[in-house]
DNA sequence: TAATTATGACTGACTGGTCGGTCATTAACA
DNA sequence: TGTTAATGACCGACCAGTCAGTCATAATTA
C-alpha cells in the first residue's frame, strides 16, 4: 500500500512530467481510450494536478504532439545546405537518422498518433504539414535536384515528387506498429535497397 | 416531423443498411467517436434494431473492416498468374486498380481506419496480413522475381523486399486523408515515377 | 534560531453528461 | 390470433472536468 507523499515541485519539471505520462499512455492506447486519471497515476499524482498545468485533455494532446518538433529536421536541413555532401549520403543519412531516432525508439508511437488521430484535431496535421512536412519536402526537393544535375538519379523525373523519398518511412513505421508481430520487415535492408534504386550504382565509372 | 414507419426487411439486407451505414459513421470519425445510435440513426432504424443483427459495437466494427476484402487482390492474382503478362504491366495495373478502387473511392476511408485503429484490435489486423498482406506480396514477390529474371529490375534486390511496392500506395492513402487539403499530391505521377524508378527503361533492347 | 503565519500546489470526492447495451412493449405480418 | 421484428425508454458504467479543503514549504516575526 504504498503512501504517496504530497510533493511541490518546479512548475517546469511537473509539466514535464506530466507531458512524459501522458506521451505514454497516448502512445499505448490513443487518444480516446486514454483517461486523464490515467496520465495523473502515470505522472504520481492527482487528476486535478493535470488540471493546473493544462486546459484540458486535447491541449494536453496537442501540446505533446507539437512539442516534439522534428529534431532530424534540423539535422538533414544542415546537410542539404553544405552542397560539398553528396545528395545519396545526405538522403542516406536521413534514413539512418529515422530509424535511429524514431523506428527504434519510443517516437514511433508518436508518429503514429499522428497518423491514426491527425484527423481528429485538424490544428495538429496543419501544424505538421506547415513545420514538418512541408520544409522536409522542401530539403529534399532541393537534395534530389542537385542529384539529378550531377545525373545521380537513375530517374530524374522523381526530383518533382519528394514524397517518395518518404514512402519507405511511412510504410516502416506502419509496418512496425501493425505487423511486425507478425512478420519480420528487415528495415535497414528497405532503405539501402530502396537507395540502391533511386540512386545510380556508385561504382559506376569509379 | 418525419414519422418514421416500422417496417420489416429481410435480414440480409437490413444487415447490409446497417454495415452501410457503419461504414459511414466509422470512416467520418473512426471507432470511439461514432454512437452506436448514429448508426442506428444513418441505417434509418431504431438503436435496439442493430443489435438484433450485431453483438456489439466491436463486432459491428471487425465485420466491417475485415468484410472488405479486397476484390484488387484477386485482380492481382489473375494476372500475376499469367506468365505471358509483363511483370511491369501486373505491377502498374495494382497502381491503377488501387487508385480507382480505393484511392478514389469511399473505401480510401476504411484503409486509414484499419491504420488508425488497428492496434486497439489485433484481431483485425490478424486478419489483415494473414488474408490480404501476405498473400498481396507473395503475389508481388513471384512478379519481382520474374522481372528480376528478365532483367527488367534496375535494381534486382528488391525482389527481396515486396513491400517496397505497396510504400506509395500507403504514402498516397495517408497523403489524401491528412495532407491532401494543404498541399496536393499527384497520384499518377507518384505511380508512374515510381515504375519508372523500378524498372529499367522499356525501350531499352525493344 | 524557533515559533507563527501565509501561500498556493496539490488532492480526490463529486457532478453532469455521455453512451453501450437491455428489455418490456408494440406493430407488422402470416 | 400467434409469431416475430422493431422500438426507444431506461439502466448503469464510465469519465472529463470541478472545487472545497489540505498541507508542505517559505516568509515573517519574536
């Protein structure tokens, strides 16, 4: 039985916690099956706690899905800006930073939230299309027209549709979640693979 | 003040009102936003009436999504089983077929729901890679294998990895529910890019 | 330094409303 | 008239959000 002792706390740590307790339980279950005495159990405390950092449970939602503003973003954008690194190894590297910050990690779930709720809270997807997607698309447009000048693609005609650089993201992340128990899907061997045939062969006239 | 007359249906087709009507309901605002007597209401019946036809909700729910099984598989099927069509002309009609059969249909709605959803029902996502994903890319596996074989792959690894397919159909379906009002997504052109990009040029040794 | 008071973060029982599921009653049909 | 399908009022579980009261801590005073 164990007595939770009443703890004050920097109003900044509580909020994090509560944002971490809540990131687990939204993850686990969604948005409508998670209940807010849920989070407060999760966080240690009380349901009206919650209450004094958040309105209420969508802004508790959409704080937590906004706030975890694309750290690779930041990473891919400096790539692309140095044109000495070869579009392949930037594109590349964007791959390796997905499955190491996000397929592999807790994130997925996040990711996923958007998916499956994102139509529920329209102010989420537009914030995600207009901070996320959008730059990212922008990034990678700029990535695959320079490798189309350098007649690295082995169809330039792709350099219009960015989006497609994103597809075996998309597909591993939903693979992950849905069907990985059930079959095995080798990502690492997905995006070399995938790589290898947007690319030209590197050794080509070595 | 439209007084609603009692009128007995043969229960095959009352079955199939209600499953319409659920469909509606789920795909304009997913499982636990739609009301078991909003059902009731869009299949012009009482609430009482649906449960004379349903256990429960969840039954109601998993009829639905696995009662749609997919009439493009056995498409698919059809012609991947005959060797005299090209791999490549299999491959861009499952594009086709998946853009005017789901893509441009209502049925777009039910993709994202079994995406949105299907972690809160395993059964239902079971379902699906048992009866549609596993047969879908063992049928794409023999088509890559076959163009591997002819020479038709510019990258013949992907043979191993059938999923790589179905990444622009996912990255399209998710485009169109989320995106699809801030910015546009050509469909074709993601298709045909796409081939282009897995297939070596056709008039290559014509 | 020790006792007293003030503060506001924290608590959890409670409310109001929602919704899945039931069943006694009623209408339609054979 | 007896049988069956349909109805919708009703039940009870559930839960977001509230608020009167509590208490750990800090500030003030002696």
């Amino acid at each position: 039985m164990a007595e939770r002792k009443r703890e004050k706390r920097d109003p900044q740590q509580r909020r994090a916690e509560i944002l971490a307790a809540a990131f687990a339980c939204f993850s686990e279950r969604g948005f409508a099956a998670t209940r807010m005495e849920d989070v407060a159990t999760r966080a240690g405390i009380a349901k009206g706690t919650v209450y004094l950092h958040f309105p209420d449970k969508e802004a508790l939602f959409t704080e937590l899905v906004s706030g975890i503003a694309s750290p690779i973003l930041g990473r891919i954008e400096g790539l692309a800006a140095n044109e000495a690194i070869p579009p392949r190894f930037a594109i590349s590297m964007f791959y390796t930073l997905f499955r190491r910050e996000v397929l592999e990690t807790d994130r997925r779930h996040l990711l996923r939230l958007i998916l499956a709720e994102g139509p529920m809270f329209p102010a989420v997807t537009e914030f995600y299309h207009r901070e996320i997607i959008s730059k990212g698309l922008g990034v990678l447009r700029t990535l695959l027209a320079r490798a189309a000048d350098r007649g690295e693609l082995r169809h330039p005609a792709i350099a219009d549709i960015p989006q497609i650089v994103i597809a075996p993201a998309l597909l591993s992340i939903v693979w992950m979640t849905l069907f990985e128990a059930y079959e095995h899907l080798d990502t690492q061997k997905l995006f070399d693979a995938f790589l290898e045939t947007l690319f030209v062969p590197e050794g080509g006239a070595k």
